[in-house]
C-alpha cells in the first residue's frame, strides 16, 4: 500500500508568524499518525524558519516514524547523527527561497553526498535523496549510496493540461528507471487533492510526502479529516 508521510512545517509557520508557543507540530504530529498517516516529515532549515531544533527533538521522541529533511551540510548531519532520526532526505536549501524550489544536484556533488550518505547509513538512519526526474542525476543517486529517491513533482505540481502531462511522463519514466537500478522511489512536492490522481500513474511509489495542502485542509475541515481524505484517495494505487 501506498504511504503517506506528513510534513508539519506549516504547522511551526503557523507558530513562528505570532512567535508564540502554539500551535505545537508535535500535536498535529501525534493527530496524523492517529489518522493513519505512516510517518512524520520536518525539514530543520539553517535559518529555522519554522521547525526548530526542540521541535525535531519532541518528535523523534514521540511519533512512529520520522523523516528529517536537510541540507547536507556539517551541522545538520551532525544533528542527525546525534538524533538519528528513522530516514533523513537530503534537500538542496537556499536561504530566501519560500520553499525548497528544486532537486538536488547529485552529478555536481557526487564525492560530497556520498560521504554524507555514507555518514547517515553507518549511525542506521535511511538514506533518501529529494531530485528532479532526470535520469544521470538518479543514476549519480545510486552512485552516491542512497536507498532512497524522492521524486520532485513541483514541476508537474505547478502547470496543468498538455504541459502537465509532459511533466507525468517525465515522472514516470525516471520512477521505472530508479526501479531498474534498484532504487526505491518516493515523491512529494506541490501534490494536493486535485493533482492526486495523475500522481498516481507513477509506477514504484512507496511513500507520498505532503505537506501544505493537508495542512491547509485542515484549517478547514480538521487535521484528522484532511488526514483521511488523502489517505482516502491515495487507495486506488496499486503500481
């Protein structure tokens, strides 16, 4: 079946536009997984502008699974190490982006991410990479030793009709070419309750991370209902 991991940063923007104790991400945390979400995702940004240090903390402590986002930088795998965390995505990070705006680079940074990788997997922490659906840069994932990809479907996220159906195909064609190389695939990025049901023709998915349209959702209908709805539409899938 199909997973669903939950990013509770906006749940800590929500937070931090106030600088007030509440709302907690742990509490929204602890809703989803009752919720039958299968895991937990915050990215710990250089700035923290949102999920802070005591956050990432309460959560490892507290939900089933917990997925870390992060640059591959010195600090934050120092942090992860001493945490470890159940699986880490490794995420390109600018400092004024609104949010992460593309893959990462692995063909550029190939002996860097390696080490990085290296260094995550030995203190047993899975290791995925978050890249665009472009063939060398998962062929330089594997290279670099990740167990994981995370597709970027920002691309296909953000345009619709003919040009979105190219973005899918793309989508498409680097999941069953990750398959082939004995990559295990995951996306997130952009996906809602309208764009869905196109992710769902991408062959190989383990896991969908979602974020902000959940969270979004449930300033209307309550994080257990927004939860569940995804979920709901997530069942068909059966690549």
């Amino acid at each position: 079946m199909l997973k669903l991991g939950v990013n509770v940063d906006h749940v800590a923007t929500v937070r931090q536009a106030r600088l007030a104790k509440y709302p907690n991400p742990l509490d929204a945390a602890l809703i989803c997984e009752k919720s039958g979400a299968w895991g937990i995702t915050a990215h710990l940004r250089e700035d923290r502008r949102h999920i802070n240090d005591h956050d990432l903390t309460e959560l490892k402590n507290n939900v089933k699974f917990l997925n870390m986002e992060m640059a591959a930088t010195a600090e934050m795998l120092d942090i992860a190490i001493k945490l470890k965390p159940n699986s880490c995505c490794l995420v390109p990070e600018k400092r004024q982006e609104l949010t992460t705006e593309g893959g990462l680079d692995v063909i550029g940074n190939t002996a860097y991410l390696s080490d990085a990788v290296k260094r995550l997997q030995e203190a047993g922490i899975i290791v995925s990479i978050f890249i665009d659906p472009d063939l060398e840069q998962i062929k330089a994932a594997q290279y670099a030793g990740a167990d994981y990809i995370e597709l970027h479907t920002g691309a296909f996220s953000n345009c619709e009709g003919a040009a979105q159906r190219v973005e899918l195909d793309r989508l498409i064609k680097a999941a069953n070419y990750a398959h082939s190389i004995e990559l295990k695939v995951n996306a997130g990025h952009g996906i809602d309750y309208w764009n869905i049901a196109g992710i769902l023709e991408i062959p190989h998915l383990q896991e969908l991370n979602i974020g902000h349209s959940i969270i979004a959702r449930a300033v209307m209908t309550g994080m257990e209902n927004a939860v569940r709805e995804m979920i709901s539409l997530m069942r068909p899938y059966s690549k």
